[in-house]
C-alpha cells in the first residue's frame, strides 16, 4: 500500500523540520525510536508507523493484523506533535533573532 510509503516519508519530512532529521544509516524502527525519545507521547505511533513502512517496503508485504485506520490515527498523533515541534522551533528562532538586534 502505497499510503504506508507516503505516511513514512510525511513522517521523516516533518522530523527534518522539527530538528529530528534520520541518519542515512539508520533503519525506520531506529528513527522511530528516535522521534520518540524527542517526543515519548509519540513513541508507539511513531512506531507503528514505521513497523508497516518496513513490512511493505522491506518484507514486500502487507502488515499482519493493522488497517488503514490504524495507520490514520498515528499519523494524525505523529503530525501533531512533529508540527508543535516545529512551530516551538520557529519561536525560538525567531526570540534568539530579535535577542541578538537589541
């Protein structure tokens, strides 16, 4: 399934941006584990996510016993946290700037 690859790779864009960027070296289950050390709330989502990426695109087969819905959910949880992340990076950025021109 093709939203499995995209929710995985949705899932790296916005950990780039959140300051989590993936290691080439490292596989998906690594990463997710990495998310969720930044994030714990995320962790099984993170997790799931990546579990399913990982059977389709490296076991070429379908994951055992989850569905499209569960794939949703995580992705909703997952993409919430990540832009939080991102928009608490943007703000701090953007103090830092302002700090220093004073």
């Amino acid at each position: 399934d093709e939203e499995i690859v995209r929710t995985y790779t949705k899932m790296n864009r916005l950990g780039y941006l959140a300051g989590l960027q993936k290691p080439h070296i490292q596989t998906p289950m690594e990463y997710s584990e990495l998310l969720g050390r930044a994030i714990p709330k995320i962790t099984n989502s993170c997790q799931l996510i990546a579990s399913m990426f990982a059977a389709r695109r490296y076991g070429n087969r379908e994951p055992i016993n989850l569905h499209e819905t569960d794939l949703k959910r995580a992705w909703y949880e997952v993409r919430f946290a990540l832009f939080i992340r991102i928009l608490q990076r943007l703000v701090f950025v953007t103090r830092t700037s302002s700090h220093r021109r004073s």
